[in-house]
C-alpha cells in the first residue's frame, strides 16, 4: 500500500528527521517527498511505500499522531488511492 503523508506547522529544525526516521525504523520507504517554507510555516509532502511495513494505516496515523504533538505539526495520512478519479 502507498500512502501520502503531509506535515503542516510552524517551522523548526528537526522535522524531516524525526518523520523520515520514524519511516526508517518502521521499515516504510518513502517514493518521493517535497517540503518547502512559506513564511514561517514549514509544509512538507511525501508519498510512502507501507509494502514491507508490519504497520497498517491506522497504525501509521497512531505513531505519526504521537510525532505531530512532539513536534506541535499536524501531519495526515491518506492511501494514494484517495486521489484517483
């Protein structure tokens, strides 16, 4: 399953980290990811591969939860599907 994953605050340092690495330790590979600042928000998207994860949606949404209130960021997750017309 593909999902993206979009991460949405106020910018600080450490963010890509602490999201990539999540995806590392829960063996998710990310396909391609984007991020830019505007003004001083920090806004970062990102399609990921959950083929070889042991996590389920559900589950991935749970620990990115967790990582959005450390880092004060809302981050969503929707499978790639949800964007196919």
């Amino acid at each position: 399953m593909r999902a993206v994953v979009t991460v949405v605050g106020k910018d600080k340092t450490g963010i890509i980290a602490r999201v990539s690495g999540l995806f590392y330790e829960k063996n998710i590979n990310i396909l391609d990811i984007s991020q830019k600042l505007m003004q001083n928000l920090f806004t970062m998207i990102a399609l990921v591969d959950m083929e070889k994860s042991e996590l389920s949606l559900d589950d991935l949404t749970k620990e990115l939860d967790k990582v959005g209130e450390e880092l004060n960021v809302a981050i969503r997750v929707l499978p790639e599907e949800s964007f196919e017309v």
